[in-house]
C-alpha cells in the first residue's frame, strides 16, 4: 500500500536539486528583472515539486503552486505558459542535477565494477538527500501522461549514456550495448519507485548491495 507524504509538512531538501531562494518583497526593490524572474522561476518549480510529491498531480495547480510558492498570478505567468512547463522544467533540473552528481563520480584510474557501483551510490544517495524530489519525479511524474513518459525515456537515454561512455573509456573490450544500459537504468528506477511508494521515508541505500550484483551481470563486468 502507497505511503502517501504530509502535505503539511512536505518540504524539498534546500541545496540538493533547488535552492530555496527568499520570498521578494512586494513594490520596488533593486533586483534587475532577469534576477526576479529567476527567483520566481525557482520558487514556483519547487512548490510544483512539493505539490506533485504530496497530493499527485491532482493536487498541482496554478493556484496552488503560487499560493505556496508566495508568488502572483502574474509572476507565474511571466515565468512559465502554464502548471505543466513549470512541472516540466523542475524535471529537467531534477536529471541535470543527476548527471552532474553521476559525472562527478567518475574515477578515471576505477575498474569497471567501481565505477559502476560508484555511479549507484550517486544516484541513490542524491536521492536519499531530497525524497520529496525524489518522490515527485519517480512516482508521480508519469501521471502527467505520453509527455512525461517521453521526457522519462529521454533523462533515461541520457543517464545510460553517461554510463556506457564512461565503462567504455576504462575497458579494454567494447562496453555492453547502450540497450543494456537502458534496461538496467529502468530496473533501478522501477526499485527505487517501489521504495518511495511504499514508504515515506524509504532507505534507498539499502537497495544498493543487490543492485550491485545483477547490475555486475547484466553489464558483463570486469574486476
């Protein structure tokens, strides 16, 4: 049964995949108009995330997110066409943050196995950081619809690329083909949606060891 999280008490971590900018004033004030918009931008994305997270997509409207983001009708719009740009973009930051934690795990003098598993524990320990963001992106995401799912499968491709580039950079023999990569990346995700629907505060570390080992074998890889 899916453990759903507080709404009341929902929050993103500050400084894993947003960061939490002050609420602006309202009247004048000496901030240029792109520095605003990037204020606004930013609040409004984590208040979708948060909502997304806590209610599904259900619970995710305008409305909502300006009332929680405490910015205006009219500053939403100035940031994004409607819920699902804005919904959209806090998804895009969700996987640049995660290629960027999986590049940074890169360990050029690694075997193969190291380097795999090294990119395991990014992945589950990013998302042990922020599990509301985790939450919002592995569950409920896909309630968006064929658009969500398209822009799954694009992260996804984007996620095993990185990898596959990175075992073919150590190994002496030609990696496991992108697919394989795919499909492991998948499995991954599917455990990882599973721990986070099940529990509201799963222990996504915990999936690493077994990961390990099927991953290992799917991927053929070298000590």
């Amino acid at each position: 049964m899916s453990e759903r999280i507080d709404p009341t008490q929902v929050g993103i971590t500050d400084g894993v995949f947003f960061t939490m900018p002050p609420v602006l004033s309202r009247g004048r004030h000496e901030l240029s108009r792109e520095k605003v918009l990037a204020i606004h931008r930013e609040r409004l994305m984590i208040a979708a995330t948060e909502l997304l997270a806590a209610d599904g997509y259900g619970g995710v409207g305008v409305r909502e997110i300006t009332a929680r983001a405490r910015v205006s009708r009219a500053a939403f719009y100035a940031a994004f066409d409607d819920k699902n740009a804005c919904v959209f973009a806090a998804y895009e930051r969700f996987i640049e943050v995660l290629l960027s934690r999986l590049t940074a795990a890169v360990v050029p003098s690694a075997t193969e196995t190291a380097t795999v598993n090294s990119f395991l524990m990014a992945y589950l320990s990013t998302l042990q950081l922020d599990l509301v963001a985790a939450r919002a992106f592995h569950v409920e995401f896909e309630s968006l619809g064929a658009a969500a799912r398209k822009c799954r499968r694009e992260g996804t491709i984007r996620l095993a690329t990185l990898i596959r580039d990175a075992q073919a950079a150590i190994s002496a023999t030609p990696p496991a083909p992108l697919g394989d990569h795919i499909g492991g990346l998948y499995a991954v995700r599917d455990l990882v949606s599973d721990a986070l629907d099940q529990s509201a505060s799963p222990d996504l570390l915990g999936l690493l060891p077994v990961m390990s080992v099927w991953t290992a074998r799917l991927l053929n890889l070298t000590r």
